[in-house]
C-alpha cells in the first residue's frame, strides 16, 4: 500500500504528523507499507536564503508562514492544521503540542525559509534511494529547520543533510537543477487532487487531512486498504490532473501538465482539445484558433469544438467567421445557443 505525504517541511504540523504516523506504523499489522513525500507549499514567497524569525512570536511566526490571518481565519489555518477544521485558537501552543510528541524542547523555527529546494531534495532521494531515505532526509529536514536552527534553503544545508544521511552526491545534483520540474508538476498535480492541507495523507482515491492522532490514521489506513484501487496509465492520469486544474481557473498549470503529452500526443483529439481549452482561458487566442481550426477541419461534427473556436474568434474580433461555427454549434447542441 503506498502512502503519499503530502506535507511542506515547513509546516509545524507536517513534523508533528510525521511523528504520529510513524507510531501508527510502528503497530502496524496490515500489508506491506511504501511512504511517498510529495511537496506542499505554505509560504511560496519565503526568500533565499532565509530571514531570521528571531524575536518573533508564536503568532507572528504563524503569519510569517500564512497560516494565520485573523485569529478566526479558518481557511488561512487550514493550509498547515492538525485537521481540516481546526482553528489556532481550538488547539494548545503548537511548542506544546511537539514537546508531547517528543521533538524536544527547544521547538522553533528560527528562519522564514523557502521550502523548494528541500523538496527537490526529496524526490531525488526517492528517485535514486528509495522510500527510505526520502523519508529519513524528510525527518532530518524538519529536525534542523525546527529544533536546530538551520537554514533549510541553503544548498550547503541540503547537502550536508544528504551526506549525513548517506546520499552524498545530492549536492551536486541540486546544483545541476535536478527535480526542479519535477517539483513544480507535483505541486500542480497536488492542487489538481484538491490537497489543501499540510499534511494530508493520500492512499489511492482517499485522503486525510492534517496531523491527525496515531489512532486516527490507522484507522484511516485499515479503511483504505480494504478498498480497490486500480491505477490508470500515467498519460490518462496526467490528462485528468490538467483537466482538473482548467476546472480550477488555473490553464497556465494545465498548460505544463500538458506539455509531455502535446510532445508525445500532440495528435491525440483529447489533449488537443485540452490544450486548446488552455490557450483560450489563457488567452493565448492565436494557439487556441489554430488548434480549433485543426479539431474542426479533422471532426466537423464536433460541436464542443466548433463553439470554442466560435468564442476565441470572437475575442479575436473575427465576428463574421464566428458567427458560422456558433450557428452550427447551436445547431449540433442547441443548449450551445444559450
């Protein structure tokens, strides 16, 4: 079974829950477990490298974070919670809450620092040693920016995290730029699956949000593993995440989910049409006509396309040859005529 975490290191409950699903899975007696980090950003701003926190409140460093607007700012709090619907103000001092699940006493990020570079470490962990060392650098990650000050967006801070942990050519490869991309699609790919929370945990169609107790996330993982889960082709997936983000008013991040699929696929009617949907919410109008036109030349009878390009050609001021598609959309799909 695998278990994506999807948690921002920088986030004070992605470490709490990370220590309580490892109680979890210390009594756990169902099959065979793979823990999967995938990135989650709470503060996509924090400079490099970091500013110092020090002097700053327990409130003031939730801010810093965005975790908190206004004291009753649900929506703020629930980007890095202990659950969906908690509030600051519902749970005890977060210090607190870490003392009690054994990360020390000297709990405290001491820099406002950008998380990107230590999820690319991440993923290249896990490409080129597995879940186990992704999740062992995923603890020594947190350990330094929480508990021993450090600077977790210096390269000199990742690398010697890596080389303590046993993978020592990582330094290099986060020069090179490795898993940069990679990153960026995974957090498209995150907010196409509607992770909203950090941590949340994903084991096929299900999630859980937030640091929940070691109870509730076994109870969350026996329920889940008595579920089927079929795992599509990687191209269907990716095509469904693209269109999840047009639905999401975002077609700038289709748009790069899309792009391996246009170089492999670029015939395919669907990620033509996909894409084409892309153009047009971003305004791209002279790419979205030119793969209208080509939808509508190969399949006449296609009247979704027809009105699209129907409506990019009135944008584009073309409103005689507009008026054609439109007529014979609404004439295919009367409801096209609204």
């Amino acid at each position: 079974m695998r278990i994506e975490i999807w948690a921002d290191v920088v986030c004070p409950w992605a470490y709490i829950g990370k220590r309580r699903l490892d109680k979890a899975l210390a009594d756990w007696d169902g099959e065979p477990v793979e823990l999967v980090w995938r990135p989650f950003r709470i503060d996509p701003t924090a400079p490099v490298p970091a500013t110092s926190h020090e002097g700053s409140t327990e409130d003031e460093l939730l801010r810093d974070l965005g975790i908190l607007g206004d004291r009753d700012d649900a929506e703020a709090a629930q980007a890095c919670a202990v659950g969906p619907a908690a509030t600051a103000a519902q749970t005890p001092p977060i210090a607190e809450i870490a003392a009690a699940e054994g990360l020390g006493s000297t709990w405290g990020a001491a820099w406002r620092a950008s998380s990107h570079d230590a999820h690319r470490l991440l993923a290249l962990a896990h490409r080129h040693g597995g879940a186990e060392l992704q999740h062992a650098l995923a603890e020594a990650v947190m350990k330094a920016h929480f508990t021993e000050g450090r600077d977790i967006s210096l390269a000199e801070t990742l690398g010697q995290l890596a080389a303590d942990a046993g993978f020592p050519e990582a330094a290099a490869l986060l020069a090179d730029g490795a898993a940069d991309q990679q990153v960026k699609e995974l957090l498209l790919i995150g907010k196409a699956r509607g992770v909203a929370t950090s941590p949340t945990l994903v084991v096929g169609d299900r999630a859980l949000s937030g640091a929940q107790s070691p109870e509730t996330v076994t109870r969350f993982l026996r329920d889940a593993a008595g579920q089927p889960h079929r795992r599509l082709p990687a191209e269907v997936e990716r095509l469904r995440y693209a269109d999840a983000l047009l639905d999401k008013r975002d077609p700038l991040g289709a748009l790069t989910l899309l792009q391996p699929l246009l170089t492999e696929y670029g015939d395919e009617p669907s990620v033509q049409l996909l894409a084409a949907r892309g153009y047009f919410a971003s305004a791209q109008l002279g790419r979205a006509a030119t793969v209208l036109e080509e939808l509508v030349a190969h399949a006449p009878d296609d009247s979704y396309a027809r009105l699209l390009l129907g409506r990019t050609l009135t944008r584009q001021g073309r409103t005689e040859e507009a008026a054609v598609h439109l007529a014979l959309a609404a004439a295919m799909t009367p409801e096209y005529a609204t």
